[in-house]
C-alpha cells in the first residue's frame, strides 16, 4: 500500500510518500480500503511536532478521518462485510490506501454518498456534535455562539444547529468567508478585528442583551474571556480549539455571577470504550439527518492525495471555507 508519512517536523515539505506492506485487521478489526481523507489543523501541528499522535496508531502517518470501502474482516467482526462502505474518525494513520479499524468504531455511509462528501462529514460533524449535543446540551430555541465559523467545525456546527432549530451567532476574521455562512443559516455574522478580540457586546446586542445560551469555542486563547462577557446567565462554554493560544486570564468574577460553565474536549485521545459510545450516537442520531438532506458536506476542495502538500500550505493560508478533501487515485 502507499501511505504519506512525515520525515521529519516541519512545514508540508516533510511528507513524502512510501510503498509499506498490506495491512491484516485483528480480531475485532475491518481492513478498510481508503478511497478519501482530509485535512484537519491538528494534521499541522503533528507533521510540526506541536501535537504528538496516540501511542496506539502510526506515528509518522497522519490523518484523522476517512471514507472507503471494506477489504476484510477479523475473526470476531460481524457489523460488516468486505464490500461495505464505511467512514469513520481514528487517532491518527489516515494518510494511507489502508486502514484497520475497530468495527464498532465504523460508520456506514449515508446511501448515495460519494467517498469525497463521506471524507468531509467526521471528523467536523462527530466533533461538533459530540461537543454541542452530547456535552453542551443544546436545546431547540437556543442561542449558539460559534467562533471560526466559516472553518469546518464550525460550518458543521452552524448546519446541525439549524437542523436542531437552534440560532447561530456566528464570528470570524475574514468578511468573505463569514458572508458564505448564511448558506448554512446563520442568521448573525460578527466580523472580529484587532487584538484582543472583541465581539462580546455584538452577541449581546444580536440577543435583545440577553447573550449566547452557548459557545462553541475552536481559537482559545484570548477569546476565552471575551466569550464568557458574551454568555447568558448559565451559559455553558465547549472548549474545542486552541489556535489562538493555550494561555487566557480569566474574569473569576463573571464566571461566578453567572454561574458558568467551562468544558474541555478532545476526542482524539479518548479511550476506545468512549469512542465507540460516540460512534454509535452519531449513528443513531446524525446520519438520519444526512439521509434526509438536513445535514450535507461543506467542502472548499477536492484533490489529489499527489497533491497534499499544496493543499495543507493552502489550508494553512486560512482562505478556505469547509475542508479539504484528499482522494486515492
């Protein structure tokens, strides 16, 4: 098989591509035949060496999703058969013609989805829903404050949220990218500028003063602060991102006059009893709403797996809108 491993930290110039040996799944495990994959931040900060993969996977080949088909299956596996098309989340080994996966960590792709739209939909769509519904506990008629919005977290965000029937307030730093969010029904747009950011008083404004429900936070750094002056009494705060800095000073006194709430998440160093829970729910309670046409991929390119290190330099310029996808030729 080929796989794009790292040969170094560094910049997109440190991938280079590689013939390895086939894989055998486990007992438990599917050999899946990777047909697409995409690009996420934390692919950047691994091949820089900011952001160390879980001892359990390649080491020296990123990725965190795919869409393929089903090659073999383990002895004990039964949820699928060589044939099926599948996609899921892993921690890392995606930048490869060849996976073996967990079988009950799989999803099934949605009926009449090609492997590209399947390649764009996990890894934003489990992300933000693990952290919306799941944690945050949205509710039909709230407010959803959505930091980084045009980016493709935060673009599944804003699409479940209006499939939910809850209103995006929506922030971002690039005017272009921010006016294609009103495809995805966010209803307010905020255009940050400057810093320390500012855009606390916005949010009241677009919330007759009252603030956002709840935050969906993919920068850190020093929009936490500013967050939390934007939050409504008992406003839950989801911890998802940290581009903007891993370090804020925090108003101890609007935390406890509102009687907020902070959560941190990450899903890719969670345990595999927790990754399957989460597996399951998306498939009881996301993929419906893909077949129905209420949930679709966002999707900036598609391209050529030749062509990785022209598209991570173009993700790294922060000028697309939804992911970047990758297909095996």
């Amino acid at each position: 098989m080929q796989v794009f491993r790292t040969t170094g930290a560094g910049g997109p110039e440190v991938l280079a591509p590689e013939a390895r040996p086939d894989l055998t799944p486990g007992p438990s495990e599917l050999l899946i035949r990777v047909r697409a994959t995409a690009l996420n931040r934390a692919d950047l900060l691994q091949i820089k060496g900011h952001y160390a993969p879980p001892p359990d996977v390649p080491q020296d080949i990123p990725g965190l999703e795919y869409a393929g088909e089903v090659l073999a299956v383990g002895p004990r596996a039964r949820r699928f058969r060589p044939g099926d098309r599948v996609m899921g989340l892993v921690g890392g080994g995606a930048w490869a013609e060849q996976l073996t996966v967990h079988e009950r960590e799989v999803l099934p792709m949605p009926e009449g989805m090609d492997f590209t739209d399947a390649a764009a939909l996990p890894e934003v769509y489990l992300t933000a829903f693990d952290a919306l519904v799941l944690q945050g506990g949205m509710r039909t008629g709230e407010t959803v404050l959505v930091h980084a919005v045009a980016s493709g977290v935060g673009s599944a965000a804003a699409l479940l949220c209006r499939a939910m029937g809850v209103r995006v307030v929506g922030t971002g730093r690039n005017a272009a990218k921010l006016e294609r969010t009103r495809e995805w029904g966010v209803e307010r747009t905020i255009h940050v500028e400057g810093t320390p950011p500012r855009f606390a008083e916005a949010v009241r404004e677009a919330t007759g003063g009252r603030g956002a429900d709840l935050a969906l936070d993919l920068v850190g750094g020093d929009y936490v602060p500013e967050t939390l002056e934007a939050l409504a009494p008992q406003g839950r705060v989801m911890l998802v991102g940290l581009v903007a800095g891993n370090k804020a000073q925090l108003p101890l006194g609007v935390i406890l006059m509102k009687r907020l709430r902070i959560t941190g998440t990450v899903l890719r160093s969670r345990p595999l009893e927790e990754k399957i829970a989460l597996a399951q729910a998306a498939e009881r309670h996301l993929l419906p709403l893909f077949r129905s046409g209420a949930l679709k991929p966002v999707i900036d390119a598609v391209v050529p797996m030749r062509d990785i290190r022209e598209a991570l330099t173009r993700m790294a310029s922060n000028e697309t809108v939804g992911k970047v996808v990758l297909r095996w030729d």
